[in-house]
C-alpha cells in the first residue's frame, strides 16, 4: 500500500482505519525521519481502538502500555544506541504475543522485530502532505 494524505485528519483517520485492523500479536514497525508522524500514527490508532486518547508520554518513557482489547505496546527507540541494551529492558513481557505492538525507530534494534510484521514508512515534514507506504514482510 502506497498513499499519499494531504492533510493532517486524512493521515489520522488512515491511522485509525489500519489500527482497528490488528490483532494481538501483531508488531508494526514505523520509520520516517523526525517529525514525520509516527508519534501521531501510533496515538490515531491507540484513539480508533480504545475510544481514548492516548496521554503523551513524558520523553524518558520508551515504553508506553495502553489498555485495550487487547492492550498495544508502543516502543519508542530513538534513543538506543546499542541493540544489545534491549535484552536487558524486560520486553519480553510485551512480545509474548498478547497486544499489539508499534514500534517507533525500529531500526535502531532490528532485530526485536519477529520476522513477520507490518512497516510503515512515512514521509513528509511541517504542514505538507504525507507518504505512507504499508508493507507486511
Ligand atoms: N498531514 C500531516 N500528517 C501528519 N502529521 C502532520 C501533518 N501535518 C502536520 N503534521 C504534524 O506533524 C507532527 C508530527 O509529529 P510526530 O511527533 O508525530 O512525529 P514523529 O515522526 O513521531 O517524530 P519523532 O521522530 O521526533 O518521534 C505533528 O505535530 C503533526 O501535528
Ligand atoms: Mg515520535
């Protein structure tokens, strides 16, 4: 899937609609450079499955459990350096197949990503439109 939304609502509501979409177990994984939208991505989807909003995470706060039906787990890995520091951060709990989980900056730890997953790559910056391109490895 290959998009393009102009505006900031449309891009939301693409959000919503793909989230409602998941399954427990299911691990998505967004990349995009800074200020692309995948903080926004994650808090439209967490909104379209809980009826909530989502309170922004205070920026220290790399993991971020919301409840639902089931519960979706948001990484946020911007800041790891070293892959190797994920083994000690007990995520195991929120991989065990139980919630939803999105993964913000994925790539700085690749390999926490199960072999089948969705990517979502957004492009764009400021007020201008975005690209949002959906692939299921
Ligand atoms: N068409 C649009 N689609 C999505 N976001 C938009 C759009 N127009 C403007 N924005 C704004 O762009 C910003 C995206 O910020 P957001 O925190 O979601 O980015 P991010 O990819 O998570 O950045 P970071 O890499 O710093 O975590 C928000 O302030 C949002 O309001
Ligand atoms: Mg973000």
């Amino acid at each position: 899937m290959d998009r393009t939304f102009n505006t900031e609502d449309e891009f939301r509501a693409f959000a919503g609609e793909f989230g409602r979409s998941l399954h427990a177990g299911e691990v998505v994984g967004l990349s995009g450079p800074l200020g692309a939208g995948k903080t926004t991505f994650v808090q439209s989807l967490v909104r379209a499955r809980t009826g909530s909003d989502p309170t922004s995470s205070p920026t220290f706060t790399f993991w971020q459990r919301y409840a639902g039906e089931p519960p979706i787990d948001h990484l946020d890995l911007y800041r790891v350096d070293d892959p190797s520091d994920m083994n000690e951060l007990g995520l195991d709990e929120a991989f065990d197949g139980s919630s939803i989980i999105v993964v913000e900056w994925w790539r700085n730890a690749p390999a926490l990503l199960p072999p089948v997953h969705y990517e979502v790559e957004i492009d764009g910056s400021g007020t201008g439109p975005r690209r949002v391109r959906v692939t299921r490895t």
